[in-house]
C-alpha cells in the first residue's frame, strides 16, 4: 500500500544502477507519472529520501538533476557522499532541501574507480 | 425530523440518509421507487474490489471497465458508500457501468488517493446503489512501474426498505402526501445520468 500525506503520494522508484562517470553517462532513476489515458496528468514530484549503495566504486559523490538523460543538468541537490562500499541514506529537510521537479529525476555518479558502480533508489511523493 | 440528507459534510464517518420509518424515494436512471426504511446498518470500511483481479496492473496502462459486484445489494435494498483507492492509479466510476459519474463537460473527474487529504470524509465520492445496479470502475497507472493491484475501499450504511407504491405495505395517500411536498422524504440518487438525458 503507497501512502498519502499532504506532501503528496509517496512511492518508490526502482532500483537503478549507475555504471557510467558524469553527466554525459546520467539516467533516469524516477519517471514522473504520464499517461496520455489519464484524465488529470500534470504531475510533479518532490525527492523525500536519496538511497546510495557503492560497489566497489571507491569513495566519490552522486549528483541529481533533472535534465535530459545524457545531459543530466540542472543539477537538483549538491553533490550527495557516497562511500567506497557503503549504504549511503539521505532524507530531505534533514540532509538536502526539498525541492519539487516537473520533469523525470536523472543520477549520475561524478566518478567511479574500476569496473564500481553504484545503485540508487529514490523515495518520492508525487503531487498533482 | 433529524438533518439527514446525502453529500453531508462533517468530521468523521457520514451520517444515513434516512433511518428507520423515513420515506425515501429511490432514481435510479428514470425510475423513481418511493420506499420506506425499515432496517439500516452501517458497512465498515472494506475492501470492495481489487481492479485488476490480482493480476496487476502495467506501467502507464489502463484497465478495461469492471463491475463492482461487492456493492450491490439484495433486493428491496439500497446502500449508501463513500470510497477511496490505496493504491496509486486514477480511478474513473461509472454507475451503471454505461453512465460515467463525476462527468463534466470535458471531463470525468477521476478519484486518486489525494482524496484522502484534499476531501477527508470523502463527501465527494458519495453514491448509492439500488439492488444489484452496481457501479463499475476503470483504473490507470500512470506510473513507469507497474501496481501490484488497484484495491478500493468502501464504507457506508445499507438500508432495507418497504415498497410504498405497491404490495402489502403499500401507502397510496402517503405517496401522494410526499409527492406534494406534504411529507417528508429524502431524494436518492442511485445511478448517475448521461449528459444531455
């Protein structure tokens, strides 16, 4: 069962690996909800939490936009730690401002060592 | 006369639209049923219908139009629900299956989860069902993931009731009485109607 609160309807997006280095390598990690069908479709949505998982990706940082996949700026958040390794959890209000996008949430980490690569999940509510 | 009328707003789960001895006067499309109460309960919150049967629904998908068999009621009865989805689709109803409710003229408004909040007793989504005239409803996911189901749930009251028109509890006078404004009878509308009809 999602949840609703007056933030919005809270979902998960999946689960998305990152196995490229920059901007030019970014992807999508939560599409806004779409559909030619439905009958009230402007959607937004606002990040709630950021979760990172490093893969042997050496210590570096996961940058979040909203640009066009391979472009990836404007950048949404500054640039989010993630460990060489490690689960990384970042909450809105608490770790980043919350910030609303019109447009599908693009990652890409700024630099990845060896063959690393990093997972991210993304908690959203969606508005509209 | 206690203040009972349908689409009531208040804090909390909604009031019957009549109770025991009330005269009601059941539309249903073009028919008009005249009735008396003689038995009513309310119907906790449950779940009615999983849209999708169980088997999901796609990502940015629609599903076709399904009755809703669990909010029919048997017969000489009407129920009175108010409802909301759990699951993250819009929900478009239609009562009877071939009358969109909630219709403007360039849209049909539909129900999504938001209606927890923007209309928390859920005044809005109000309707009611005579017999086995059950609404039917049309889920869509606009999401890039697929829902594991698109669940509703219901609340309400039902309400049994006496034939007014007809048969050994017919009244004649009485119904002559509430046709004139004379007696007291409250309007409910059990089906939704076709624009321009």
């Amino acid at each position: 069962m999602l949840l609703a609160n007056k933030e919005g309807i809270i979902v998960t997006g999946p689960v998305v690996n990152l196995a490229a280095a920059g901007a030019g390598a970014s992807v999508v990690v939560f599409t806004i909800p779409v559909l030619v069908g439905q009958l009230i479709g402007l959607k937004s949505v606002k990040i709630r939490k950021v979760i990172l998982h490093n893969n042997a990706a050496g210590n570096t940082t996961v940058l979040i936009g909203n640009g066009a996949v391979g472009v990836g700026i404007p950048v949404l958040l500054p640039a989010l730690d993630s460990l060489n390794g490690l689960t990384d959890s970042y909450t809105a209000e608490a770790d980043f401002p919350e910030v609303e996008s019109f447009a599908n949430i693009v990652a890409w980490p700024a630099a990845l060592v060896g063959a690393g690569t990093i997972d991210i999940m993304l908690e959203v509510a969606v508005i509209g | 006369m206690p203040d009972l009328y349908i689409f009531k707003a208040q804090v909390g789960m909604f009031d019957p639209v009549a109770l025991q001895k009330h005269n009601v006067c059941i539309h249903y499309q073009q028919n008009v049923h005249y009735r008396k109460v003689d038995f009513l309960e309310g119907i906790p919150p449950f779940q009615c219908i999983d849209i999708t049967a169980g088997a999901g629904l796609a990502a940015a998908s629609p599903t076709g139009r399904v009755n809703i068999v669990n909010l029919e009621m048997a017969d000489s009865e009407f129920g009175l629900w108010r409802w909301y989805p759990i699951d993250d689709a819009q929900v478009r109803l239609y009562h009877p299956s071939g009358i969109s409710k909630f219709q403007l003229r360039n849209l049909q408004v539909p129900i999504d989860m938001n209606i927890l909040f923007r209309d928390p007793n859920l005044v809005s989504t109000e309707i009611a069902v005579w017999q086995n005239n059950r609404p039917a409803v049309e889920a869509i996911n606009g999401h890039a993931f697929a829902l594991g189901a698109v669940r509703l749930i219901a609340l309400g009251y039902r309400f049994h009731t006496v034939n007014l028109e007809s048969g050994k509890e017919s009244d004649p006078e009485l119904v002559k009485a509430i046709k004139a404004g004379k007696e007291p009878c409250t309007d409910v509308w059990c089906s939704g109607r076709g624009i321009g009809d």
